[in-house]
C-alpha cells in the first residue's frame, strides 16, 4: 500500500497519509456509507481526508507505466455500485489517467467524480482564430453521473461536462485560516477582475474589507497591473487569486502594493499551480506567508478542501 507514496511531494505530507491510511486498514471495509472512493495518483493526500469525513472507505489502485510511456490503472479492491473518484488534472497525464478511472467504473450504478483542479480551464474561450476552446475540449470527455469542480477559473466551462457538474467555493476555508493568524487590521485584495468573487467571499466571511486590482495580461507569462492607491499603510494585507501559475500576477501586484507600505503581504490562492520557479519569486517578492489549498498537493497546501468536498457529496 505504501508504494505509491512516493508521488507525494513532501515527506510530513507522506507521514500523514501513512496515519490516515492505517486508521483506514484498522476499519477496513467498516466505512458507514456504501459510497467507495477511488483517488486518482494526483489527489491522494485530499482523497483520503474526503474518505475520513465521510468514514468510507478508499480504495487501493495502482498506476503504471508500460515501457512504451502508455498510462496503465488498475483498481485493486472491489469497487461496489457507487463511487467517487477523486483526481486533480494537474498535468496531461493526470487526466488520462481520471478518463481511465471512469472507464473502469463502467459497469457501476452511481459514478460521480471530483476534479479539484482542472486543468485548461484558463482556456475557456478562443483569442485567434484556429484555436480550439480548450477547457471544451477536455471537459466532453469527462463523462459521469455528477462531477464536482472547485472553485474552477471560468464557471462557463461547468456546461461542457456529460452530466450535471457543480463548482465548489473553498474562499470561507481561506476565510477562516486568515482570521486564525490574528492579523492588524486586515485587508483582503484581488489582483483582477476574475479573482474578485473570491476576495469578496473570503472577505465576508471575516467582516473585513476587500479592494480589487486592474490587471492588463499582455501574454501568456507577463502582465501589467494598474497603479491604485488602497488605503493598506501600517495594515496587513492578504491577495487572494483562484490560480497561482508562475507568480507573475502575485509579484506585480505585491510590487505595487509594497510601495504604499502596508505591514506584511501574505499571498493565498486555492490552486497553487506553482510552475517553474514561482514558489521563489513570491518569497523573494517579500512575502510573509504562502497559503493555498491542497487541490493540488504540494508544500503550500496548507489548507484542505475535504470538508467542502464531502459536505457536496454526502
Ligand atoms: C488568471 O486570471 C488567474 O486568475 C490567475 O491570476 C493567473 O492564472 C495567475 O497566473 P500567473 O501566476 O502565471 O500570473
């Protein structure tokens, strides 16, 4: 069982997992629903705090490579008549490994899935002409009976599933961890537009204030953001956005927001994507503290979305 942990970034990360999954063999196929959860490689860690909230059971499955690189799963337990499989799209691979998943449940009665993050959804719409709409494109070929997203970067992207699909919002949870560290006057900020709803939902559930950012994307790695002046001297600040990618976004808006002097930045995002060498940027930047959800699981992921995950589907 413990052969797989090694997909696990972190070794706190892997002693977890190891803690949950033998209180998990202490009640072997004892869970209290019916419901049987399947986690894909990429979700393990967030599959198996979904399965201790639920109290049912996850199942062991394994994934390979055959020498050729062609993905090859394998679910090892039997798998019932109703099910869950849980796997973020963090890279191409994980996807085809999630279709995979699916295709093994063929036969079962009830097949709901959860993509914590779903990868492509920035391409939600076409900016030249030849272009495909990506997250379309991905979406059709998810086919379940329910599938759950969280906190998705477009919600237009929710009609391309085959079956009903719902986007969960996490932001209350970010809510919550940003009132725990006790903050000076606190103010939450939205680097754009799109990262709006989030600030306000994470904002509301504190009763603090929220201020929104201009950003101007000039192309896939840089953008511009528009200077604003925020009432943030001597206050603690906290920007909020769905997805951090390469940090660009997160360094420019920390950049302009260090020069109306605020005490400290924290930075929070419900995907840390983290691609190349953003994790060290934004502490470069002058962070005080990365906070993200374990939608994608990393060192960040200092928050879980299970609760918000098993209140959807219990
Ligand atoms: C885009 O609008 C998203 O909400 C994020 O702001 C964006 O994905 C962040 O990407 P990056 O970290 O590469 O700037």
């Amino acid at each position: 069982m413990l052969c797989h942990l090694y997909i696990l970034p972190l070794c706190y990360i892997n002693i977890e997992l190891y803690q949950i999954l033998l209180i998990g063999q202490d009640n072997h196929n004892v869970g209290r629903h019916n419901l049987k959860i399947i986690s894909g490689p990429a979700s393990q860690l967030l599959a198996t705090r979904v399965a201790k909230e639920l109290d049912c059971d996850i199942l062991l499955a394994e994934y390979k490579r055959f020498p050729d690189g062609e993905a090859c799963v394998r679910v090892l337990d039997e798998i019932g008549d109703d099910v869950l499989i849980i796997q973020s799209t963090v890279s191409d691979g994980d996807l085809i490994y999630l279709l995979q998943l699916v295709d093994a449940c063929e036969e079962v009665e009830r097949v709901r899935v959860v993509i914590p993050y779903f990868r492509y959804a920035r391409q939600e719409r076409t900016s030249h002409p030849g272009e495909p709409i990506s997250a379309r494109a991905i979406a059709r070929t998810i086919d379940a009976d329910e599938i759950f997203t969280v906190n998705i970067h477009d919600p237009s992207v929710l009609g391309h599933f085959n079956g009903p699909a719902h986007d969960l919002d996490v932001a209350p949870l970010i809510g919550d961890y940003i009132r725990s560290l006790d903050l000076d006057r606190p103010i939450i900020i939205a680097p754009d537009d799109g990262a709006c709803a989030l600030a306000r939902s994470s904002a509301s559930k504190l009763g603090i204030d929220y201020d929104v950012l201009e950003k101007i994307r000039l192309n896939g790695e840089d953008v511009e953001i528009k200077p604003k002046h925020i009432d943030i001297m001597n206050r603690d600040v906290v920007i909020v956005d769905d997805i951090i990618s390469t940090g660009e976004t997160m360094v420019e808006a920390i950049e302009l927001l260090w020069r109306q002097k605020p005490n400290d930045i924290y930075v929070a995002c419900v995907h840390p994507v983290l691609a190349r060498n953003a994790l060290i940027r934004l502490f470069k930047a002058g962070i005080k503290e990365l906070i993200a959800t374990d939608t994608i699981e990393n060192g960040a992921s200092i928050i879980s979305a299970a609760p918000v995950i098993a209140k959807a589907v219990e």
